[in-house]
C-alpha cells in the first residue's frame, strides 16, 4: 500500500472533482482526506487529496494528467523528508525553535546545513550535529556574498526548501528567482504593516496595542511575497521597543515553524502572490 | 438557475465522492463550494456540498439517494430564512447581539417569538415589532411551566431551531427530546470546566486566567451536548468574579450568534455527541 | 462618603507617589485601585487612583495641585454618566452594539443624539427613544456639511465624547480640533496595515491571514491618531473580500465598544500620540 | 547604584502606599516601575515595585519592616540567575524550550540539572552541557523512587524552583511540601477541564473546539494549585486526538515557559490557591 498527495489547480470547470475522484474509485484507492476550493473569482480551482492504495506513483499521475484539462498543474507526491537548508545570522530563537523540532522527530525534513553570515551560532547547531556553514559578508558587495551562497548551495542535491530563520540581509531578485517558491521567511511585523526595518521601533512609535509576525514565500520584494501564516499577540503602553523585540521572538518561532511545516506537508498553493493553505 | 445544500453522513466507503460528484456532474450542477471529512475513528463519511443548477429540489434528492448507501442520511435544502424562537430570562446582551443582526439582515432567520419566564425583556423585544411572551415559572412545578412553553410552541409552526439566549431554566428531558439537535444553548462557560451554576464564581476562585463561552446542542444533561463554537478572552488577579461576568458577557454574545449563523446556514453535522462543521 | 477618579501627568521626578500618597493618607482616603506608569523614554509619569472618603472635590484637586510640580496635569473626576453624540452612515452593527449595551445600563453614558449623513439609521435609533439627526451631505461641500454639524453639537452642552461608528466621511482639521481627544473612531482594519478606503479588499488582495480592527482618538489625519484598543480575527484562503468584511463587522463593533468602555471610566491618558491605559 | 525588586503583601490598611514610598522617598531611591493590587474581598494588598538607589539590601528591608504592619511579608531581592532544576520524562518540547531559551541568555536563570526517571532525554540535555541525572522509578515504589530524587535535589545547594517539564508522575504529598510554591508544572490541559490521565483523549471525546495548557504551581493535589499562565488554541472536527497531542505541545512549551520567566522575575505572588501576578 502506498500514500500520495495529489495536488491539482486548474482553471475551474465543472466536472473537475467528478473526474479525479473516479480515477480514484476506478483505482481502488482509499480517500484519506480530500479538500477543494474555488476561487470564484479568478475562477480557479484547487484540490489536494490524500489516497492510499496499490498504485505506482507515476500510473496514477498519469492516469490523472489524462482526465484533466491543459491548463491544469498537477502534483503526485510520495511523503519524505524533505531537504531543507536554513539561513540565520545572529538570533537564536527561531532556529533553535526548529533545531528542537528536527531533533524531537516533529518534522519531515533533513536539515542540510545551517548557513550564517556570521559565526554566533556555530555552537548551537553544532550540538545538534548539522553542518554550519559561515559565509561572511565582509568586504564583499552583495552579489559577490550572494554569489559565495549560491556557490554553496549549489553543492547539495535537491534543496526543497531554504528556511530564512531570521536572516537579516536583503536578498537580491537574482537570488530570489533560483528558489521562486521555496523560500520561506519569518517577517518580525504583522505584515503589511511595518515593513522595512525594525519594525517593532515603528510600531512602538505608533503605540500599538498589538504586535505580530508574518512568514511568507519571499518574492522580488522581501516584504511582499504570498503570506503563509501570521500571529499576533497583545501588547500594551508598558512595553518598550525592545520588550516588544522580546515578546515578538515568541510570536516569530510560533509562525515561522508553523508555516515550515504546512509546506513540508504539501499543504500550500502559491497563486496570484496568496497562498491556499489546506 | 436554483441553489442547493447538499449534505451527506454515511458509514465511509470508497466510491461516495465519485458517486455523489457524478450526479452532479451528469445533471450540469456547478459546485460553489464543497468540503468532506473522514472520521477515520469511527469510519464515518461527511459532506457538505453547494451547488447551483436547472433541477429541482426532489430530483435531486432521489438522484443522490439512488447511488448512496442504504445507511445514508442525505438532506438537500434550498438555502432560505429558518424559524427561530429565542428563549431567555432577564440579561439583554446575547439577546440584544441577536436581535440587531437580525435587523441588519445579517441572519437567515424570522424570528417568530421570544419566550421568557420574566417581563424584564418585553421592552426590549417589543422594539423591533417580534411577539414577546411571558411565560412565568412562578407559582408552577417544572414539568407544568414546561408544558406552558411547550403549548405556546405548538402554535408556531415548522420551528427550526430554539436559541437559548441565556434562558436561566434547566429544561427536562422531555421537553429536550421534542427539539433534538434543534436547541442552542450559550454555557456562560468555557466547557467542561466549571459545569453547573455560577461558573463566573466557580472560574474566580479557581483563579483561573482565562475564562470562555460555550454554545453547543441540548442534550438530556444541560452541559453536555455536542459543542457547536467556543471562544475565551484572558483575564487577571485584578478581575473580581463580576467583572468576569461582565467581561464574559461580551464573549457569550459572540459565541452564541455564531453558532447560530452555523446553524442557519445548514453547516453543522452532530454525531457521537460531536459536531462536524463545515 | 465621595469616591473620585485621580489623574496625574508630569515629568518624572522623585516623590510623585510619596506626595499624592501622602494627601491620600492624611486625608483619611480609601486607595480602592492604583495604577501607575513612567515611560522612561520620554521621563513622563502616569497615575490613576481611585479613592474614597469624606472630602469635597475641589478641596482633593487643591491639596494635589499644592505638592505636584507646576508641569503636573491634575484631573480629579466624580463619576458620572458622561455625554456622548454618535455619528454613523448606513452601518448597523457598531450602532447597534452600543445602543444595546446603553440599554442595559452597561455604559456611563447618556447618548443626547445619533447624527448620520443619511436617514437609513433613524428607524433603529427611533426604537431607543434617543434623537436621530440626518444631516444630509447632498449638495453640500465638506465645509458647509461639516459646519451643519457643528451647529447641531453646538445646541447640545457639554459633550464629553463623540463616537464615529462607522461614520463613513473624512473629517476636517478645523472639525477634529474643536473636539481633540473627544472623538473615538473605529477604523476597520488593523492599523497601520490597509490605511484609507476599502481596507477589507486591500487586505483580501494582499492575502493575509488575520485580520482586525482599531479604535483610536481622531486627529488631523484620519487613520493616524493614538490607539486606544485593537482586535483580530484569523481568515483562511476562502474568505473573499465581502466575507472578511462580515466578520470583521463582529471585531469592530466588539472594538468600538471597548474603547468607548474605556474613555467613559476615564481609563485613557493621551500623549506622543499614543495612549496609556490603566 | 543598586536595583532591588520589593515585594509586600498584607492586610489592606490606609497608608500602606504612602508608607513604602516614603521610605523610598527619603532614601532617594528612583522607582523603576511600581504595581499594586488590592483584593478587596479578602481585604489583602500587594505590591511591587522596583527602585534603584544607594542603598544597602538589608538596609532596606529593615526600613521597610519598620513601617509595615506585623502582619506583612516583605521580600526585597537583588536580580541575580536563579538556580532550577528540571524535572522530565520523555518528552522534548517543553524541556527544549527551556534549554534553547537558556542557552540565547534569555532567562534569569542556571539550570542545575535536568532530572528524569527515564534516559531518552540525556542526549539533548547533554548536549547543552547541563548535568542529565536518570533516577528510574522501575523496581521502586513511588516513596522509595522520591526518596532518590530528593537526596539528589539535596545535593543542591540553594534551589529556588523546579520545572516539571511534562514529568509524567504524580507526586506525594510529602515531595511537594518541601518544595511548596517552588514546584512549576505544566498541565496538559485547560484546567480545571479534563483534570487527570491523557486530557487530549478526553478532549477529543467532548469534542471541543478550543484546548489549551496551563501552568501552575503544585499542591497537594497535582492539578488544583495556584494557576500562573494559561494559553489556548482551536481545534475543529479534523483533529483527532494525536493532532490535538500534537498541537497542544506548541502552547504547553509556550506556556510553561512564560510562567518561569514570570518566577524568574519575581512577579508572582500566591495566596488562597490563586496568583497575583505584576
């Protein structure tokens, strides 16, 4: 017995449900869990099921790639770990979070190494026998620490995701492009509001009553890619900046593993800069 | 062009999603929206499907009814107002919260009456032009009072549900078999904690640092029917037990008009004293 | 026996408690809750007491105005129902929630007069016994309209707070001055996200997953007061922008309440637009 | 320059505030922040406040002593790392949280050891270089099993709390008392509901809507101490009761962390089962 995820968006048409759901029955395939959406307005359809059942994966995304129409993207997946690489740079908080979640067995995911531009952290995932990588930016211009990056990413086979665990350098569209889709970021603000630098000193100044954090793809724009999760909590006039800063680490741990794992899932469709989250 | 709500429960098997979406698919229904649950536990199937089409209601019926199992319980329901009688006693806020919705549109609901063992609320009531009836238990054992309601119910007909907008009164079990699944009461109380009276008193002396609300179905036992929607608010050491009464109020409203809203909107399957919501 | 509301801003220095303290005790005056607050950025001191005894009001201000420093702003306040004006549109929901909670005797407060732009409101306000006042804004410019207005407060004395729930116009400077942190707004977004119009499809379009809603005294630019409270809600990939604006009716209303709450028990010190609360 | 954290309960009295400050006044101490509290029911104040001064610690607590009713507990406490003990079994979320928060410096304190009655959890704690001491219960009974643990604790000098970081046995009556209100525990549930043996399966089987965790101190009866922090999350149909297993871990290690920064900080007081927290 096997266990897929059958991810398929489509433009919406009728008939759609109707036809995978027979080549599931017809299949003999058992509906673990099934969930659709249509976006009525941009008239697009979304479906992610999970089916067991005696069947090669490449006979049933075929069988499915037959009754669908064109237009449709389609995905067939077989659970596993997935890679992951992480970037950090000081902080220790949201990496720490998902250190202990890798090591509790929480996560389906190799962690293939930990890159810094800095060597705070060495100690920590060193403990935890991942391969830390310091690539400095000192005395290099963007594209030449970019490019070390890349160089080094380059190395290890079949990344699925790089996980931006409160690393603190823009990164350039060229960098962006190679991981469209794949890398996810922990924004220390509840977007949109406070993009930009330190936003827990923007929103301390404006006096807030809460505060939040927001993980997303990053896209051409670091503030601006498709939203994955947000959390908030309440905040009041006795907190400074850096008690917010503080609070805020709580927050940003919470969401940004949380999104990491809905993507480890195969839970997230990116489209139109949103996400469809099942 | 008409629209329907389509929900289905039935022992789980392969095949319920393909037969069902055939149908739809054959008689040229759109789906609007659609979602299905499996309780892997007790192998039980759930769905709830809106869909918009040239066919009538009964056809549609018989259609489903034909390819679904015997032990199916299928409903197809065009979506218009419910009959709601409210019950309370003397506080104004959950009552109050439901009456402006209803005035603003926002519920799919004519209220037929509102029923109380008190007069307290006849003012209130008679302001947007819904019959007030006084119902006093004074003078009455149970099972008489009880009778009194149940009489003046009568006369209404095809009440779909009855809103216990905090009505004060243990109701029996007889008067709770007759409108199974079709009470809603507001547990003034995040269940199961603090069951029984006063939980406000019960929740400040435990020093408890949040407290909640409860909405849920009537069953023979008053605390302990399926749960339909929850909600809870932090308090403090600073919060004597009326000020989280006063606080809790605001919470019970809340809770109480959302299930509602879930309710009237065909959106709440019950089974083993739980419910499925969709 | 008097019991008084005490506030106190000033420069920070040392003995602020000991002396308003010490006029506490040697006037034989019950502490029934003390707050207090230095924001040590800004070196500003916040105290609220509320305390009991045997002293006339205007005695207490002068025993605390003698050993304050002169930069000190002293209030001392019996409580008292404080007069409100609501301003709204066309929308229920904020109304409605006050309206009630008025009629149950929840607020310190005497609402003279519901003022709207148009008339579809009277029918509800008409039902509470209080005057409904539709100053139309057809054929007007914003000044003429504005200056109808203030002609009308006028006739009322001593309004202590105008609440714009969900009055839907932009107020001018000259307006907003004669009332400076007496006017309460709702805006329906969580501020500083989604600034100005339709902020429920800005916040569809950029694909959040919370949204909420922010009360805050009105200044000269209409979104960027001093926040007073603010709320969430979490929404999912299947709210479109007419749902999220449903649901966040429900935080708004919930928020505006709260905030009003808070400035009729004089909870509310402003400054740096900001706020603290006690 | 010396900062102290003053902490005093006693029976409520007129000049209780005015007393403390004076004596902070004359002594020239700045007072960093300042709470109080008065539960007017049990007649019983609090107070914290921190200040900063030239003072010697006993000198001030003797002055402080001088002027407070005999009645009076008085605590006045140089900040320094506190010495805790963690006690664990197999589970790494909670005990995770800890160590990682520990090891970014964010808590005021040194974890003298890590104790289990199993060893699945040496190798994480090990790698934190912390002392990981297994004291197995098997063969033992619970007497003989406390008795190891608490001549192991007695080697300690000077514990000021234990963390029972999802220590899955029951302790005596005997254990506790030598450590009362020293002993943090994190409860598995939202208490008081589904006090005992595998709440999340007793959840699941009400079928609730929201569960949370709570974290309180230990009394004679495991799950009936003074409640310090409480946090919640929804669940709905879907969740069986590992989900919720698994979910619920997110808020018990959030919770139970944010109640030993609170005792870190001096900031909770313990009276009639309850807590006053500043």
């Amino acid at each position: 017995m096997s266990q897929y995820r059958v991810l398929i968006d489509a433009n919406d048409e009728k008939g759609l449900v109707h036809k995978v759901s027979t080549v599931f029955y017809q299949n003999n395939l058992n509906i673990l869990s099934n969930s659709e959406f249509v976006d009525r307005e941009n008239n697009k359809f979304f479906m992610r099921s999970v089916v067991e059942g005696d069947i090669a994966l490449d006979k049933l995304y075929q069988l499915i790639n037959e009754v669908m129409p064109q237009n449709a993207n389609i995905e067939v997946i077989a659970p596993k770990n997935k890679n992951i690489v992480i970037m950090a740079t000081k902080e220790m908080h949201a990496l720490g979070d998902i250190l202990i979640r890798h090591e509790a067995g929480e996560l389906e995911a190799n962690i293939l190494a930990v890159i810094s531009n800095y060597s705070d952290l060495e100690s920590l995932v060193g403990k935890f026998n991942i391969p830390f990588i310091a690539i400095s930016h000192v005395g290099l211009d963007r594209d030449e620490h970019e490019n070390k990056i890349l160089e080094c990413m380059a190395e290890f086979n079949d990344i699925d995701y790089i996980v931006l665990a409160k690393y603190m350098r823009i990164l350039t569209p060229k960098f962006i492009e190679v991981y469209e889709n794949r890398l996810i970021n922990i924004h220390h603000s509840f977007l949109p509001a406070f993009i930009g630098a330190n936003p827990y000193k923007q929103a301390y100044e404006r006096g807030v009553k809460i505060i939040g954090a927001t993980s997303h793809f990053v896209n051409n724009n670091l503030d601006e890619g498709p939203i994955i999760a947000q959390e908030v909590i309440h905040v009041d006039h006795a907190y400074g900046w850096r008690d917010m800063q503080r609070s805020g680490k709580d927050v940003e741990k919470v969401v940004l593993s949380r999104a990491l794992k809905l993507a480890l899932e195969d839970r997230i469709f990116v489209y139109a800069n949103k996400t469809v989250i099942f």
